[in-house]
C-alpha cells in the first residue's frame, strides 16, 4: 500500500500535465489571441481655445481600431500634461460600435487641469461578466465600465474650458486585448 501511493500520485500528476498541454498548446483558441496593443490615440496636446467668459466645451475622437477575436479589452489613459486652470476638465471615454450606433464602455475619472503631469488610469471590459440593461443615449458616469463587446473600439474625449480659453490636455489611450 505504501508504494502505490506514490506510484498513483506520479500517475495522476502525469494524466494532469498531459491533460492541460491538451488545453493550453499553440493551437488553443488562448493562443490565437496574439495582438498588438494598438494605439486608439497617439500622444498629443488637445486643446480647448475657445475665449469669452461662458464655460466651453470641445470634444474629439480617434480612429476605429478593429479587435474581432478579442475576449476583454485592458484600455490605457497616460495622461503626461495636464498644465491649465484647476476648473478645466477632461474626459477620456472608451467607445464600442453595437450596430450603427457608438456605444460608451469606459468612462475613466475626470482630470482636472490643475498642473499634475503623468497619471496613468486603467479600465478593464470583457465579453463574460454581466451587464446591466441600459438606453443607448444614456451617459456612462465617471470611472464606470459596461461590460459590451463589440467588433470595433474607439476613444472619445471632451474638454471643458472654464472660460478662459487655455485648456490644453497632452495624452494618449492604447487599448491592450486579451
């Protein structure tokens, strides 16, 4: 009996390891998954120069990035330039394309235009977690995530200049599949 213990523990370890080579080879569906994390928006000063003395807003998008395979999605905001008025804002948000219409799927913190240079926030989505029911034309508050998985991604963003015209904000948004 004593030696059969072992001989079945080596046995069992053996059958396991063959087992999860078979799950997890070149050739899994894991394994195919082999992106690039693309740049949805390239480093750049964005800014809002509208002048008068009522609060403006300017907004943007970057190009569509296309991520057919992908399970999750890690999305990346390096901020590397916030030098304005502490009352100007910026928001990033991550948008998935559900038929003809963009949908928000991230919406990081807002930043404040106080003068505070590299900050890097991160947001996770994937395809298995649970989401809640929702109006299409529904805003996604600050630092929230809905759970969506489209085909394509793309980032917006929008500046709100306290009235001054200055609001500059030098950032970029990489989108890392999983």
């Amino acid at each position: 009996m004593k030696t059969l213990v072992p001989f079945l523990l080596i046995v069992t370890v053996i059958f396991l390891l063959a087992f999860m080579g078979g799950i997890i080879d070149s050739k899994s569906q894991a394994a195919t998954h082999n992106y690039e994390a693309p740049v949805m928006l390239t480093s750049a000063a964005r800014v809002n120069t509208a002048t008068g003395t009522a609060t403006s807003t300017a907004t943007g998008s970057g190009n569509e990035i296309d991520l057919p395979n992908a399970i999750g999605v890690i999305f990346e905001l390096a901020q590397t330039s916030a030098d304005n008025d502490s009352t100007d804002k910026l928001d990033v948000y991550i948008q998935t394309k559900i038929g003809d219409n963009w949908v928000d799927v991230v919406h990081f913190t807002q930043i404040d235009g106080n003068g505070t240079d590299a900050l890097t926030y991160y947001a996770k989505i994937a395809a298995n977690l649970a989401q809640d029911d929702f109006e299409v034309g529904t805003a996604l508050t600050e630092s929230n995530v809905r759970h969506l998985m489209g085909r394509s991604f793309r980032a917006r963003w929008v500046i709100i200049d306290s009235g001054d015209g200055d609001a500059s904000f030098t950032f970029s948004v990489t989108a890392v599949p999983l």
